[in-house]
C-alpha cells in the first residue's frame, strides 16, 4: 500500500445496476417520510433532492485546478472541488438565508443565493486570472479544445510545450460563474427547505412558541445545509477525479452520474434530518 | 549533535485502531454522564478526550482510504465525513442515554449509503470505500457529539438546544392571589447549537480529521507519526472547544478543561516534533544568524 500511489479508478459510462438501487432509496425515503408527515414532509424531501441535484450539477462548471493550477501546469482554479464549491455554496447561503429573512419571499431568497454563489465565483475567478497573467506570466489557453468555444480565440499558440496548458480561458470563466450560480441555487434550495420543516417542527416538538425556536431553527437548518453542500460537493468531486475545466472538458460528460448521486444522497440525509422534528 | 536514525515499519494493522478508537471514544462521551449522575459538570472534558480518540481511528482511515488515489484532495474525506456526522449527530442526541450507540448506528447506515453511492453510481470502484465511508461517518458523529458534550456539558438534545439556567420556572406564592407560577421561558438562541456553536465545532472537527494525513503523506509517512498528529491537531481543537464551554458549563469545569487540553496539547506536539526529528534526513538546530563581525 503505497501512499496515494494508486490511480484514481473513476470509469466512464453509468452502471445501472448501481441507479436502481438508487432510486430505490429515494422511494424508501419519500415513503417513510409519507408514513411520518403526508405530503406536509414530503415536499420539502422533494426540495432537498432537486436541490443535492443541483449542486452536483453546478460543481461539473467550476473550472477546478488542483495543485497542477498552482504551478501554471493545467487550467482552472488552483484549488480542490470540495473546497471551491464549499466557498461557492456558503457565499450563496448567506446571500439566500439574508434574502429569506428580509423578504420572506420564497423566490427572491433562492435567486438571492444564486446570485451569492455566482458573484464569489465571478471574483475568484477574476482575481486568479490577475494572478495568473501578472503575477505567474502565463496566457490563457486550454489545452482540451483548440479553439474557445464562445469568443473563437485558439490556444495552442499560447500553450506551454509539456502542460495542458494554463490560466483560466473565458470558457472557464463562464463555467466558473455558471456553476457558482446552479450550485448556489441548490444550496439555498435546501437550507430554506430545511428551516421551513424545522420552523414548523420545533416549536411542537419543544412545546415552545415559534418566535422563541426561530433562533434554534435558523441555525439547525445552516449547519445541516452545510453538511448537505459537503457531502453533495465531494461526491461531484469523486466523479470528477480531480480536475476539470468547465463545460468543455470531456470529463463533463460525466454529469448524470453525478446527478443521480446526489439525488439519492439528498434523499437519505434528508430523510434522517427532517425525522428530527418527529417525536419518537 | 546526533542523528538517530530509525524506521518505523508495519506499525498497528487498523482493525486494532478501529478498535481502540471506537471503544475509548464512546466510553470517554459515556463518562460525561457522570455530569448528570454526580450533578456537577466537572467530567466534560472526557468528551473531548472521545472526541480525539475518534479523530485518532480517523486518520488511519483516512490514510487507508486515500492511499487508492480519490483523485481530488484528502481533505475532501474529512469534509464528507462531518457533512454527514452532523446529520447523524443532530438526530441521535433525540434518544438520551442511547446517543452514542444511536449516533453510531445512523452514521453508519448514512455513511454506508454513501459508499455505496461512490462505488457504483458515481462508479469509482474502491474496495474499501463502503467499508471506510462507514468508519469516518462514525467518526464525524462521535467527534461532533464529544465535542458538543464537552462544550454543553452532557449530550442530550434539550442541553444542547436550551441555553443554561433558562426556563427555570420560577414560583411565588403571595397569600392573596394563590400560587403563581412563572416561567421565564427557555433561551434557544444561546445555545450549543442555537447558538450556531455546533458550526464551529464541525469545522474544528473537519480541520482536525483532514490535516494530519493531509500534512504526513509522503513516501517517508509512518504510521505513529500521523497519529501523534492526529491527537496532537485533536488537543489544539479541544483548547479551543474549552474556551467556547465557560459559556455554557461552570467556570471551574471549564478550566479543568482547557487545563487537560492544554496539558495534552503539549505532551502530543512535544512527541510530534521529536517523532518528527526522528523521521527527518537529518536535523540542524537553528541558531540566532551572526553577522560577520558582530557580537
């Protein structure tokens, strides 16, 4: 057993075998949640799941470059995925959960965090490119597609002889933004699902009056949303295998697994955190 | 100045450490019910001490996991494993006496599930990935749970979600009007986790499962050195979890609990840096630079 010697294992195509049993455990938890709460529980479980799904869509934009980044040697941000989308994910929390608690507006609070989440990736993604043109002196270029695919520019003039390029072409950008705004938008989703179901909840179960719970339902309902935005982030991260470059990157095509993953992983975590306000 | 030079190899198989690991650590979060049994809350520190006991097995766990190549970072794993610890953690702490064992019970499920999701949905095709998802689940919850017993001074969920002291009904009895009862109604907001101090102990947690594989991997890792990181980056998060628990459990408790905190803290990097100089090519104690001609 070497340390991370091994190669990271992560196969194309999607084993069926594996989403049925999936979906499975999303009926089993939208059932028990059903047995527990009818249809007052089970439509935020619904929100809970599109929102894990979401997230796991969102990471796939993000341009992520890992240490490879860091050393002008691969495109995309010089970070882990777990990393960038947790920054992405709280930044778009906080946005939504501010939106929710000054407008009560269901809608407007979930733009507001999308919104979050996009603006945190527009400014690291501007703020890396600085570093990398005038700090680092590398050029933008891709070393995936030869040819940007929405302003046409060609990169292999630009790229260095033994990388896969470097710096973070307009694509990424675009990709980077675009991701900030999906995952943000998941995120939120889920958070203001959860208070919703906590802010009902807690009261009956504490036998105490809704405005003395709200303190306790608000700040239940973030910690656990961080948790739902960790674990959905990672298991985009392991599809990934590491870096990408945004939506360009062949790995892209890897999306539906991810998707899928998350959706049952948002329904059984979700399951667990909404059965905290059932007395046993 | 001598250079000892010494290889560690084998070192404990992990079966062993889980072992140590799980046994000390719900025995350690079992000892702070002496709190309820003794009616002080002197014995908070012991879920610290399972809290690091937990982060102990998790580092092993961790190495054994990441030595497959994930891909992404190692620290991915940790944050995973509090992402789904606080979901477990949260809910166990409903069941009083049987928390640990309930904690224990749903991580696993959870964590479980989510192995599962990694193998074959997202296809990454790991041997030990169910099997260690499922351990670093349990160590988030029981790390999470350690922790929030030490800071609010027991685990149930009405100590962690009600401030200290609120609520306390108070009675008068006032010969004209009978008895009246008065509840100054129980505080949610400056609470363990009302307060949002639960957020910070997940990160404290996450930080202290991820680093020290994180920061030993290398061709040269030996095993007792990441451990003694493990208990040593564990310390650093429990003196930070006493200072948070003087505002939650009596002044003395939580002095004796930054106190062994800090007592541990000390001993464990002591034996980290000598483990360290013991693993190092070769060591050169640094002195003050002279400059040529000085004093």
């Amino acid at each position: 057993m070497s340390a991370l010697g091994g190669k990271a294992a992560g196969g194309e195509g999607i084993n069926w075998q594996g989403v049925a049993v999936g979906i499975v455990i999303i009926i089993i938890a939208l059932g028990i949640t059903f047995a527990f709460g009818s249809e007052g529980l089970v439509i935020p479980l619904l929100g809970i799941i599109i929102g894990g799904a979401l997230i796991g869509f969102g990471v796939h934009f993000v341009p992520v470059g890992g240490a490879p980044a860091a050393m002008g040697q691969a495109p995309g941000i010089a970070t882990g995925v777990a990393m960038l989308a947790a920054g992405a994910g709280l930044a778009g929390l906080f946005g939504g959960a501010w939106a929710f608690s000054a407008t009560g507006d269901f809608l407007t609070a979930v733009l507001g965090g999308a919104v979050g989440g996009g603006m945190m990736m527009a400014i690291t993604c501007l703020m890396v490119n600085l570093t990398y043109v005038f700090a680092m002196g590398v050029p933008a270029a891709s070393g995936k597609v030869d040819k940007d695919p929405i302003t046409g520019y060609s990169f292999p003039e630009y790229k260095s002889q033994g990388t896969e390029g470097h710096g973070l072409p307009f694509i990424s950008y675009v990709g980077g933004v675009v991701g900030g705004f999906i995952a943000g938008l998941g995120g939120t989703l889920i958070y203001i699902e959860l208070l919703l179901v906590y802010s009902a909840g807690l009261p009956v179960l504490l036998e105490a009056s809704a405005e003395a719970v709200a303190p306790l339902a608000v700040s239940l309902a973030g910690i656990l949303a961080i948790g739902f935005f960790l674990i959905n982030a990672v298991l985009s991260a392991y599809n990934i295998t590491g870096t990408i470059e945004g939506p360009h990157d062949p790995k892209f095509k890897r999306v539906p697994r991810a998707i899928i993953g998350c959706a049952v992983a948002s329904a059984f975590c979700g399951l667990i955190s909404i059965l905290i306000i059932v007395a046993f | 100045m001598t250079v000892k030079i010494e290889a560690s190899s084998g070192g404990m198989p992990h079966n062993t450490i889980m072992m140590y690991g799980l046994i000390v650590s719900v025995v350690c979060i079992y000892l702070t019910y002496l709190n309820q049994l003794t009616d002080t809350q002197w014995f908070a520190f012991f879920g610290g001490i399972g809290a690091i006991a937990a982060l102990w097995w998790g580092s092993d766990t961790i190495k054994h996991l990441c030595s497959y190549g994930l891909g992404t970072g190692v620290p991915s794993a940790g944050m995973i494993a509090f992402g789904i610890g606080a979901i477990a953690m949260v809910f166990a702490t409903k069941f009083d006496i049987a928390t640990p064992i309930v904690a224990i019970i749903i991580a696993g499920i959870i964590g479980a599930i989510i192995g599962y999701i990694a193998n074959s949905i997202v296809n990454m095709n790991i041997p030990v990935m169910v099997m260690s998802m499922c351990e670093l689940a349990i160590v988030g919850a029981l790390t999470m749970l350690g922790f929030s017993a030490m800071c609010a001074g027991s685990f149930g969920f009405n100590n962690l979600v009600v401030a200290a002291g609120s609520g306390e009904v108070i009675m008068a009895i006032i010969p004209e009007l009978g008895v009246i009862v008065q509840s100054g109604g129980p505080l949610f907001g400056a609470s363990v986790i009302g307060g949002s101090v639960l957020a910070v102990i997940f990160i404290l947690g996450a930080m202290a499962l991820q680093h020290p594989f994180n920061a030993c991997l290398g061709p040269n890792e030996s095993q007792d050195r990441t451990l003694m990181l493990a208990a040593e980056v564990g310390f650093l998060s429990m003196i930070a979890v006493a200072v948070m628990s003087y505002a939650f459990i009596d002044g003395l408790s939580a002095t004796i609990a930054l106190v062994v905190s800090l007592l541990g803290w000390y001993y464990t990097f002591t034996q980290y840096v000598a483990l360290s100089k013991r693993d190092a090519f070769m060591w050169l104690d640094a002195k003050p630079i002279r400059e040529v001609g000085g004093k």
